[in-house]
C-alpha cells in the first residue's frame, strides 16, 4: 500500500477499534458461549447445537417471541401512523404554533426509558395512581391497565408516547426537503391538499417510512425496559418470560444459565434480521 493509502486506514482505524470491541467482540463471545454448557457438577463441556435444539422446541422462548410479534403487529403501524399524520399537519403550514407542537410531541424521547414507564406505571396504578382517583371520583371501576390481559396494550402506549415524536421528527424532516416548485406546479393545476400529499408527499417519505418501519421492528424485538420496570409495580402480569430479552436477562441473572441465555439472545438475534430484511427486501421490490 502507498502512504496515501495508510491515512485513510488511520482515520478509520479508531471507529473500527471501538466497534470491534464494543459490537463484533460482544457478539462473537454470545456466539461461543452458546456452544457450551456448565453444569454445578461436570463444569463447562462444549455441547455443539444442543443449545440451539432446546431454545427451538422452548414453550417459554416461543410464547416470548409471539408476544413481542403481536406487539410489533399492533403496536408499530400505530405509532408510524400518527408520526405520519403530525408530520403532515406540521409541515401544512396551516397548524398554529407548529413549532410548540413539534417540540412538545419530540419532547418524551428525551424522557428515559425507567423514567417514562415509572410515571406511566403510577398513573396506571388501580390501587395508588391516576385509575384509582377516577374510580374514587366518578364512582366507576376502570380496568386496570397492569392487569394481565392488558399490560401489553399498556406498554403499547408507553411506548407509542415514547417514540412517535422521534419518528415524527424523521419523516417531518424528509417533507423540508422537498422541493418547494413541486408544490407550486400542482397548486397551478389546481391540486388541493390531498392531492399533494397523496402525489407529492407519501412518495418522498417511502424511505423514511422504510427506515422508521426497520427501527420500530428493531426495537419491538428488544422490548425490555418497559416490562422490567413494570414488574416491581405488576409482578402478576409480567412474567419471566414475558419478551425475550427479558427471558434471556432472567436466565443469565436469575438463573445463572449463561450459556443457555447466550443462545436465545443469538437465536433472537437472527430471528430480528431476518424479519428486518424480509421487510426490506419487500419494501424495495414494492419501489421497483
């Protein structure tokens, strides 16, 4: 190689460091814990796709798994679909006080996770928070939103509030790029406002809304620190197993089966991408 060639190396070489270590190092030692099992008594012995064999027939790891996909199902096309009707109001330029809006609804992602499902977790309190002073106040008995059929569409909420702002703010800021003599030509030929969105404005936000959808899936699949939160408050409706990263946190702390929670995490791993590029593949072949 000429020197030349060394100064890009070297410029690249710290982002490269930091990510072995802190992203392909974590995952290579998931990945070969998962090969091994320890026992109190026989010690550590490598026991190949056993792992893998009992997480696929787990009745605990697949009830985890289609937990968080009716969440994903339910949850996602949700908070996407108000992202996307803020985003539109706010870029209308016909909102009053759009920029107070725009900060107040971005505003609760900047609320930590622990933070947000802590003062959601109170207000849903039957027996201490919000749910118990309306049914003192109206004489009524609500349901209880930390009841066990209920406690996932709580969460939904938590965390439709926590992230719609943040996904709001991606598709707003891919409509301030469009460009401006798109709309003044359709204003001319007399297209009113549906118009425009349905001809201008959704076509300009198909990647955006690609890439909130890949996050969103993302995130779903790692749903952890609502339920884990929310336990102390609910230990009733939250199980161990109640998503799976939470299921494999459990086996790892609670348990002491390092080697079985490294092999659900890999499992769960791979199971997110392939989802993910599912999606994408089907987005994209959408778009051609």
């Amino acid at each position: 190689m000429t020197r030349r060639s060394w100064i890009g190396w070297q410029f690249v070489a710290p982002f490269l460091a930091v990510f072995a270590l802190v992203f392909l190092a974590p995952i290579a030692y998931s990945a070969y814990l998962s090969l091994y099992r320890t026992k109190l008594i026989g010690g550590t012995s490598f026991v190949g796709a056993q792992n893998y064999t009992k997480a696929l027939h787990d009745p605990q790891f697949w009830s985890a798994v289609g937990r968080v996909s009716l969440f994903l199902i339910v949850q996602v096309p949700i908070m996407l679909l108000l992202a996307l009707l803020i985003a539109l109001a706010i870029d209308s330029g016909r909102l009053y006080g759009a920029a107070f809006f725009r900060i107040s609804i971005f505003l609760p992602y900047a609320v930590p996770a622990v933070v947000a499902t802590l003062m959601w977790g109170f207000m849903y309190g039957s027996q201490f928070g919000l749910i118990r002073n309306l049914n003192e106040w109206f004489g009524v008995t609500l349901p209880d939103p930390l009841a066990p059929n209920l406690v996932l569409a709580a969460i939904g909420n938590i965390t439709t509030w926590e992230f719609v702002g943040y996904n709001m703010i991606i598709l707003y800021a891919a409509l301030r790029v469009v460009d401006p003599s798109l709309y003044e030509a359709a204003a001319i030929d007399g297209a009113g406002q549906f118009r425009i969105i349905r001809a201008i404005k959704l076509p300009a936000l198909r990647g955006p809304l690609l890439i909130t959808t890949m996050f969103s899936i993302i995130g779903s699949f790692q749903l952890f620190t609502e339920p884990v939160v929310l336990r102390t408050i609910a230990p009733n409706a939250i199980l161990t197993y109640f998503t799976p990263n939470y299921y494999a946190w459990q086996l790892s702390v609670g348990g002491q089966q390092f080697n079985y929670s490294a092999t659900v995490a890999v499992v769960m791993g791979l199971l997110t991408m392939l989802v993910a590029y599912l999606v994408q593949a089907r987005a994209v072949r959408k778009a051609v």
